[in-house]
C-alpha cells in the first residue's frame, strides 16, 4: 500500500486531535483497485499440486472508510476470456462479501496447466474495479504423472565424490513452453546447455525423506535451443546422506542412501504437441570436482577434476558409465510451493588480517549464514583451507570452540565449517560452496604455498529462505533499532525452508527455539510458506500416540530428550499464530488431527492436570524456574488454542470438552502456585510471574496485584532480565501488557548485563545462546531463541497486534505504549489487507500519534490514560495527546 500524506485536520480538545483523510482530492479518488494477486500466498507461483488453491489480493483505495463489499472471481485457461470476465473455468458469481482470501471451488484442476484468474471488486459506494490478470500454474498434482526413473549412479552411502549426470536430446520444432519438475533424495543443481537453472539454493528443501519428498518446477522455456540440447544433473549428500558425524545421528537415518533423482523434462511446442525428456535408461554418469560435501561440515572441490563442458552437447561423455535404477525414497513425492532459498545478499569482505606467508584472516564485519566465494590464480594442485567462525582468538585466528561443541569426527578428513579448494591451475578460478552453508564472520583462508592474498579475493553470501519482508521498525534509541536488526538478522540465519537454531554447529529445527521466536517472523517477514511446509513436517514425524521430536526433522534423535510441552507446542502455537496473522484457517485444518493427539497423550501422563515432561526456562540468566511450572503452563495454552480452532472448524463437542480440559488445568496451577495472599507465583521468579500473566492462568480478579509482584521483582534485580529461554517470550509483554509499560521498556532498553543491549554493545550483529559473553558452553553468536523481543517491539511500543475474533489484521488491535524515555517510535506491518502503520514522536510534554489503517479492515484503537477506545475505519488518522 502507499501511504498519502495528511491533508485535512479535525481538531477535538481538549484531549485529542483527530486528523481524517477528508479532501476533495480523496473524494475524487477512483475506486478501489485490487493488486497483489497471490496463489498459495505466492506470486504467479507454477508446480503447484493443492487440488483447492487459494486466492488473495489487497486494495488500493486512500479514502477513508475504503473497503469492499462484493467480489467475483474468475478463473480459466483463456487468458483472453478471463480478461473479458467470459469463457471462465470457474467464477465465483458475484458475492456481497468483503472477503480477501477465497479459496478455488471449480471442477477439478489438470496438471501441466497454466491457469489465469482475476478479481473483480466492488467498493463501498458499490463502484466496481478489476484487477490485472494473475496466473498459477499446476505441477504433477498426482505422482502417477511422473514419467521419470529415480536414478543413481550407484548404491554406496560411503563414497565421497558427488556425481554428475547428463543427457542430450534434440528440439525439432518451434518451443511454445518448457518445464522441468526435479524430485531428489539429496540435493541437486540442474543445468541446461552449460547454464544453471535458476537461481535457487539447496533445493530440495530438507524433509522426512522417507515419508514426504519434495519437488520443484522451473521454467526453462529461455534456456531450451533449437537443435541439440544437454541437460545436467549435479547431486549433493544434502541431510539425506549425511557423511558427517555428530551427536543427533544424522549419520544413521533410516533414509540414508546414495543421493539420488527423478526428473521430467516437459516440453511444449508451438504446434500444441508435448515432448517428454525424462530421467532414466540413456543418461550416464561420472563424478565430479566435489571430492566430499556436507550440509553439516562443509565441502571439498578439486579443480583438476573438473570436465569443462559437462553439460553442454557438443560433450564426449563416451568414458562416463551407465546410471543405475533406485526405489523412489517415499510414497509421497509433492511440490515444494515455497519461498526459496537464495544467496540474497551479497557481502564484501571487510577487512584482510595477513597473520603469515600462509594464513590469511577475512572480516566481514557481521555474523551471517551463508557462504564465501573465493576468486584466486596459482599453480596447479596449490590448496586452500577456508575455515569459518563466529569469533576469533587473541592471536587473531579464528575460533571455532563456541560452535564445535557437538561434532563428532571420524578422523581428520571433515574439518568443521572448513572449505577445501585445490586449485586446477588454469588461470583465475572461483570456488563456492554448491551443498553446504556455515555460519561465520571470518574466514581463515591457509595455503598450501607462500601466497598474497587480496581483500577483494573473498565475498560472503547471506543466505536464507528469500521470504519477503514485511515489517518495519524505527526508533530514536540507535541500540532498540540494532537489536531490531540483529533479531532479524538470526531469525533469516535461521531459515532454511525449516526453522533452525542456528547455522553452524546444529542446523536442526529446534521446536522450542521456532515457537518462540514465531510471532517475530510473523511481523517482519511472509513466513506463511515456511510454517505450513514445516508443519507437514510435524505430521511426518508425529508418533500415533501423539509424540513429537525435539528437533524437526529429525533422522530418528529427539523423542527422548527436549521434548514435551513447552518445546513441541509448536504444533499448536505456530499453526495458531499463523491463523491469527493471516486469518487463513487451512493451517488450523490440516494440523487438527495432530494438535489433539498431541494434548491428549499429555493428558493420559498427566491426569492431574500439572506435567513434568519437558526441558524447562533453558539458559537462564540465574535464576530456574521448576520444569512442572513451564511445563504445565505450555499445556494448558496448546489444550485452549486446541478448543478455540475446534470451535473454528466447527467441532462444538471437541470445543466443550477442551475448555473445560483447560480449566482444569488452570484451576490446578492456580491451586498449586499461587499465592493468594502475596500476588505471587511459585519463587515470584520472573519467567514464573510473567508466564502465568501472558498465558492468561492468572485469575482476573488478580492480574494487577500479580503485575505489581512482577514490577517488584524486576525492579528488586535492578531493571535486568532474569529468565530463559520461556522467560523471554514472556517477561516484556507480561509488564506491557498489565500496566507496567515504561518498566519493560527499562528492561528492553538496557545496555548493561544481562539484556540485549549488552550483546550489542560488545559488537553482536546477531542474537547470542547465552546472555554471558565469555560463557564457556552454549554460546552461538547466531540464535534466534531469545528474539522474542522482536515481536515486542511491534506489540508494546507499536501497539499493533491482530484481533483474534477478525484475523489477518482485519480489525487491528491498536494499544501503543509512548513510554518513559523514547522520543520517536515507529512500526509498520504488511498484513493481509495492507501496510498498518503505527508512529509516534514527543514534542515538549506533547505525543503526536499518527496511524494508518488499510482498505477492507477496521482498528480498535486504546490510547495510554483513555477508559474508551476509538473504532476506526481504514484511513490516516493523528492523534495529539497532551
């Protein structure tokens, strides 16, 4: 949405001035157009295999009081008859409704089919509007689709080098449209006439291999020539083959297998006739310059092994052999309809140590995920070790002590977070990593040879799943605004089409870490791609009696340790804040099933209504709050969260039976730590205190007297923070949320130990694991799972927050805190319906407020010290509080 500038002001005193957008100008405005056409929450997405998909779009509309009253879609194979609103395969009819997410509800889709849509709206004068055409466009949509084999070019888990696969074909006829739908148990890169396909990383995206494997779909319509064509396949271990050793057993996965692929090549012509190129029988195989590779550890290239060409035509692959058959790795094979990964950013080194003839350190002035590119020129058979760490030693080399902690080598042939390069000797050559990220700052490039190395020789790529942003903070505290960027920072590290906890020692999807740091994500970025992907995972890896894994995927570790209810809500909280960010009730639906299995296996181990199974308030600052009390606390949130969505889905006796379940549990908490007398819970520890008021156990008539306890208790541990992990999803928003604003705001802001601002002060780009900076265990620079302050920002200071009886944004809650000691705030939010805006700024004893609502959706606006709240409608509005 664009945001217009004010252009009238009403004044009310002597309180509050309330500016409108009331012009000739706006009154003049053309009706509401539709834009931002989505699919699948994706942009002209092809590959898709959902049998419904669903259809959103947002208005651009600046007048006040903007929305829409009816629609019509339409949908159909004619782009020409879409356009024309005749011809249409579906069409809605016209439907007095102001709804912005419409599922498809035709005649069943055809694979292979390209399928255009549009929208017409109607807007509050009932004035009608139609958007540009879209289009998505449908995959296999059945695995009986595929034509191709699963090929390998052998079965030995053991062997090192990742292969090449090749295959020529010849064009005879004019291209009309070309597909290629590449399904692997590994990772992969495809080539197309010597060129890469697209600019993707680490497809496929990591799942359950053996339970669900991912395709994916590109268009190589521009890539295709007209005569002889070769096509190639580069195969990577990926998390299917892992030859790395460490203590989650990747190593011993049950799918574990030489890495492998189907691929059919769909070609179009002119003339309306399809040409299949398919894997199988025909291609042949050799290996490749990657002598080893690793998502875990790293990868190895000798260039001397490289065979120019490889994948192109005119290629003699006359000594290469024959590929071999393979049993597909799942019965599941289904699109990966998703942002995906990229090397986004790119990221020149800042700085070059030269510590000797021999070893060189790069610097690139932030802690990033990703990789490096090394560009270098010398001899043949000269190598490189390029080793990557978060921190270096006194000496100034690197140090890798703090992100080592839980490799297990099996000799010296894997060094950890360690590149190899050997150089092929032919002129200047680039190296960068094809299967493998790390996490890092500096780069220690050793050389087998006396050599000058140049800072301009190595660049580090940020990479992450490309999901598009869509929040913005600001301040006038330059330490709120790095801490802002260094969360978003972790939380992009750590998405790899899965969330993990960090990128370096681990990689694994840690549920506890992503529940926390959710609604952070949520704000800032369109995550929605990612959680439903990931959530299918969770359903892979669900036990019948309920059971999760601590880590998500996983290769069997995690079912007995970490797990429990306040790591594995995950299945429940994420789903639900999913629902409440974009008002999407298909994420509620498919996980239904598993949400309650998940709570009723709990409830079968602990029928007095209190549970011991989990980790607890992990890495607390000092202070360890009882594994029952958390536990017990994440319980009774997934069992209310499962009786609100079993009330959505129209379950009226699942509903009944889930809120009295959780008042059971309330009123067994309640019985067993509160403290009647004092307002106090448990200890009167922080987490204790600000959990039992952010997940609503405390009782109403007590919530303020249990704040004043909290208040005391911060205050007491002179405005620091004193919790874990669960302590920090909760302790902000505890004080913000009951009265005690301008304190969480002390405590958010500090720059001393332990908080935030302490890590930043002492250089951090990135969120830490431990609030102590020279601890000697659990100590990432790169961790999302303390980032819930984040979200905090767009929630307190912002007052932005989605009003769970109208999701999506739909009606936005507003309650902006103009706390004590910050001059200027500002949050924005895409949502669903558009840009939410939220600002404000001290001039003298004065707060100028300022809020922009979009088309189609309301607000709820409660400002600081006023008994009453404000209903507005989309528009600009600004308020003057004296």
């Amino acid at each position: 949405m664009t945001r217009r500038p004010l252009l009238n002001t009403i004044i009310l005193v002597p309180v509050v001035i309330l500016a409108l957008l009331a012009s000739a100008a706006s009154k003049a405005a053309p009706p509401c157009l539709p834009v931002g056409l989505q699919c699948e929450h994706l942009v002209n997405p092809i590959g898709l295999d959902a049998p419904a998909p669903r259809f959103t779009w947002r208005l651009v509309d600046v007048r006040k009081g903007a929305k829409q009253t009816a629609y019509h879609l339409l949908v159909g194979t004619d782009s020409l008859a879409v356009a024309r609103g005749t011809g249409a395969g579906w069409q809605s009819g016209k439907l007095a409704s102001d709804a912005q997410l419409v599922t498809y509800a035709g005649k069943s889709l055809q694979p292979f089919t390209r399928y255009f849509w549009r929208v017409e709206v109607w807007d509050k004068d009932g004035k009608p509007s139609t958007s540009a055409i879209a289009y998505f466009e449908t995959g296999m949509l059945n695995s009986r689709n595929w034509q191709g084999a699963w090929i390998s070019d052998r079965n030995d888990v053991d062997l090192k080098p990742a292969p090449y696969f090749r295959r020529t074909f010849k064009t005879t006829k004019a291209i009309k449209s070309a597909r290629a739908y590449v399904a692997a148990g590994g990772l992969y890169e495809l080539y197309l006439n010597g060129q890469k396909v697209g600019n993707h990383r680490l497809d496929p995206m990591y799942t359950r291999f053996d339970r669900r494997t991912l395709y994916v779909t590109y268009d190589v319509t521009s890539q295709l020539l007209a005569g002889s064509n070769a096509i190639g396949v580069l195969l990577g271990n990926g998390w299917y083959n892992h030859q790395s050793t460490a203590v989650w057993d990747f190593h011993k996965a049950p799918w574990r297998a030489r890495p492998t692929f189907c691929l059919d090549l769909r070609i179009t012509y002119a003339d309306g006739s399809v040409e299949l190129v398919s894997s199988g029988k025909g291609w042949k195989t050799s290996l490749s310059p990657i002598v080893f590779n690793s998502i875990y550890t790293a990868e190895h290239y000798d260039a001397r092994m490289e065979q120019p060409g490889w994948n192109t035509a005119s290629f003699s692959d006359s000594t290469w052999k024959d590929v071999i058959y393979r049993a597909s790795p799942s019965p599941t094979i289904v699109a990966q309809a998703m942002h995906p990964i990229r090397n986004v950013e790119a990221i020149p080194a800042r700085s070059i140590t030269k510590i000797n003839d021999t070893v060189f350190v790069y610097d690139l002035g932030r802690t990033i995920a990703g990789v490096s590119q090394f560009s270098v020129s010398g001899p043949a058979g000269t190598t490189f070790r390029l080793k990557h760490a978060e921190r270096l030693y006194p000496n100034g080399r690197v140090d890798q002590s703090n992100i080592d902690a839980h490799f297990r080598p099996v000799g010296t042939s894997d060094p950890f977070q360690t590149d190899l390069f050997i150089l092929g000797g032919k002129g200047v050559e680039t190296f960068m990593p094809h299967f493998n990220y790390k996490g890092f700052q500096y780069v220690e490039v050793t050389t087998s040879r006396p050599m000058e190395l140049t800072r301009d020789a190595l660049t580090g790529y940020f990479m992450h799943s490309d999901v598009p942003v869509v929040g913005q903070v600001t301040s006038a505290n330059l330490t709120l605004n790095k801490i802002w960027a260094a969360t978003n920072s972790s939380y992009l590290s750590n998405l790899f089409g899965y969330p993990t906890d960090c990128p370096q020692r681990e990689k694994n999807g840690w549920t506890g870490d992503a529940h926390i740091a959710s609604e952070t994500g949520l704000y800032s970025f369109d995550g929605i791609t990612v959680y439903e992907k990931w959530l299918a995972d969770h359903r892979d890896e669900q036990q019948p009696n309920g059971v999760l894994p601590s880590i998500i995927p996983t290769g069997g570790w995690g079912y007995e340790w970490g797990n429990g209810p306040d790591w594995t809500s995950t299945i429940t909280i994420i789903p639900w804040n999913v629902y409440l960010f974009y008002g999407d009730t298909k994420i509620l639906a498919d996980n239904y099933d598993n949400m309650k299995r998940y709570v009723d296996h709990i409830t079968e181990l602990s029928p007095s209504g209190l549970t011991t199974w989990g980790l607890g308030d992990w890495v607390p600052v000092k202070s360890k709050t009882p594994v029952e009390f958390t536990s017990s606390v994440y319980y009774f949130t997934d069992v209310s969260i499962v009786a609100k969505v079993a009330a959505l889905l129209g379950k009226p006796a699942d509903a009944a039976r889930y809120v009295a379940l959780a008042a059971k549990i309330r009123n067994a908490f309640n019985a067993r730590y509160l403290n009647r007398q004092s307002g106090g819970y448990g200890s009167g520890l922080q987490t204790e205190l600000s959990a039992a008021l952010h997940w609503g156990l405390v009782p109403d008539d007590r919530k303020s007297q249990v704040a004043a306890t909290l208040a005391r208790r911060v205050i007491a541990d002179n405005n620091h923070i004193d919790v874990g992990l669960l302590g920090t999803k909760t302790i902000l928003n505890a004080l913000s949320d009951n009265g005690q604003s301008d304190l969480a705001y002390a405590v958010a802001s500090q720059e001393t130990f332990p908080s935030w601002g302490w890590w930043i002060r002492n250089g951090a780009t990135t969120l830490y694991e431990n609030w102590p900076i020279d601890a000697t265990s659990d100590i990432s620079m790169n961790h999302i799972m303390f980032g819930e302050i984040g979200a905090w920002y767009y929630k307190a200071l912002g007052g932005l927050k989605p009003d769970p009886t109208q999701p999506g944004f739909k009606n936005v809650l507003l309650e902006p805190h103009f706390v004590t000691g910050l001059d200027h705030f500002e949050a924005s939010h895409d949502g669903p319906y558009g840009t939410i805006s939220s600002a404000w700024n001290r001039s003298g004893k004065a707060v100028h407020y300022r809020v922009t609502i979009p088309p189609n959706s309301t607000a709820t606006l409660k400002l600081p010290g006023e008994p009453a709240t404000h209903k507005l409608e989309a528009g600009t509005y600004q308020f003057d509080i004296r």
